[in-house]
C-alpha cells in the first residue's frame, strides 16, 4: 500500500513539473506449466486471465516460458484459447518444458499452432521486438529445441541478434524478456545459463536496458546489476497462484524506476 501511495504521488508530481516522460505498466506471467485434462491447472489458468483483466492500467500481458507443462502440441491449443480470453495483447517467450523437435513440437511448429489459434499474433520467430508507450520490448530466446533441458542456452546468432538490436534502439529505453535469468539473487546450478558471461559482456556495452525480466526459477528474486534490474518471478503454479504486475517509469533527469507487484489469484471454493 505504502508504495502504491509513493509510486502515485511520484507521478502526479512528474506530471505537475512536466519532466514526466513514459510508464508502462503489464502483467507476468510464468511458468504456468498447462496441461490439458488437467481441471485445476485449467481454472487456474481461467482465473488468472479474469484477474488481469480486472487489473486497470495495463497495456499487455507477457507469459515467460513454460507455457505448457511438456512438449506435447496436443496442450497448446487449449493454453492459447483460454488466454485468448484476455482483453489486451499478450506476448509469448518459449521456456525450456515448451519445445522438443523430437517430440514433434519445433519453435517452428510451436509459434504456427499459435498463429493457428490466434490469426492476430504475427510472430513468427522466437526473437522479436515490439513497442509500446515509448518502450522498446526485446523477446530474447534462450530455449533448446534438440536436447532440451533446465540449462539456458543463448547461442551465439541469438547473442549477435541482441548486440544488433540494442545498437538499433540505443536512443530508446529497453526492457528484455526471456525465460532464463542471467542474474539472480540465488543461482541455481542445475537451472543455470550455459556462457552467461557472453550474455552479459553484450549486455554491458550498451546504457539502454532498464530491466531484463524472466522466471524458469520459480521463485521471486530481484536484482540490480550495472544499472539493469533483473527480476524473476514465481510459477504461477505456487501454492498460492502467483503473477506480476510491473511498472516503469523513465523521467528526464532521473532514473528509471521499476516498482513491482505479486498478485495472488483468488480461486474459487469447491
């Protein structure tokens, strides 16, 4: 409450001054891990998209990565109409439980069964790059299609994409959103970033990222780094179901500032 208050009073002042410059507020959800005959999972699912959609103020919703609870292409469809249900625009990051080429479900594939579902989503790449209210949004992809696993992979075409991009919108403010972390306030090994180091030397030659947010940890961790908030959040699947609203304000002359909000999801008695 304390900070709602702070966070109002802030902007009305930047409003009265005139420096105020952009905010942007949108919903995270991560690691929702659907499946179908699944009825819990599925209200889980439903009452998460009318909770967001009683939320005021937000321009989008971003699910981070693993979606579905396994690379079976008979699960998305019904992740996607339930999610369709949402009144704003939502984004797709592809996690680590969302693709197998083996199993029959490419990123390829995945992204077509989505267009499928949704004639309104046109990306066709799990790399992309949209904006809204004066924000640039890069969707970086870490996932691993062939042997897949808990460990990031950001390879090297996925890197040089990134360094090109943030050469491209240097004027502008960046936020990033992929599935695996590349700091945390607690690593864990077993759900690490393979040559993370190369992630952030790229990340490091450019001043127009303001946050890099993730999940894949299924836990809550928020971190500053060289001028970048990283924030990850927990599965939605905790034991209370869990999503993010996230703000960021940028003003001349000041620091961005990320304010950030769990949500809990009121599920129904039975």
């Amino acid at each position: 409450m304390i900070k709602n208050i702070f966070l109002t009073i802030t902007a009305i002042l930047l409003l009265q001054t005139g420096v105020f410059a952009s905010v942007v507020k949108f919903a995270q959800v991560t690691d929702s891990h659907f499946r179908t005959n699944d009825e819990y999972r599925a209200d889980v699912l439903k009452e998460t998209v009318k909770s967001i959609n009683n939320e005021k103020g937000l321009s989008f919703v971003v699910f981070t990565g693993d979606n579905i609870d396994s690379p079976k292409a008979e699960y998305l469809p019904e992740f996607i109409r339930i999610i369709n249900k949402l009144k704003i625009p939502y984004y797709l990051v592809i996690g680590n439980h969302d693709v197998f080429k083996n199993n029959g479900l490419s990123k390829k594939h995945y992204l077509e069964i989505v267009k499928e579902y949704n004639w309104l989503y046109n990306y066709k790449k799990p790399n992309y790059v949209f904006k809204k209210n004066g924000f640039v949004f890069i969707v970086v992809d870490g996932a691993k299609e062939v042997i897949p696993g808990s460990i990031g992979y950001y390879k090297e075409d996925t890197l040089k994409w990134l360094d090109k991009k943030l050469k491209k919108y240097k004027n502008d403010k960046v936020i990033i959103f992929q599935h695996f972390p590349v700091v945390a306030e607690k690593e864990m090994p077993s759900h690490m970033v393979y040559q993370k180091e190369k992630y952030l030397e790229i990340l490091d030659k450019h001043d127009n990222v303001i946050s890099i947010v993730a999940g894949h940890l299924h836990t809550n961790s928020e971190k500053m780094r060289n001028g970048v908030y990283h924030v990850t959040s927990p599965t939605l699947l905790s034991e209370k179901p869990l999503y993010k609203v996230i703000s960021i304000t940028t003003t001349k002359g000041f620091a961005p500032m990320v304010y950030t909000e769990l949500k809990e999801v009121e599920m129904p008695q039975k």
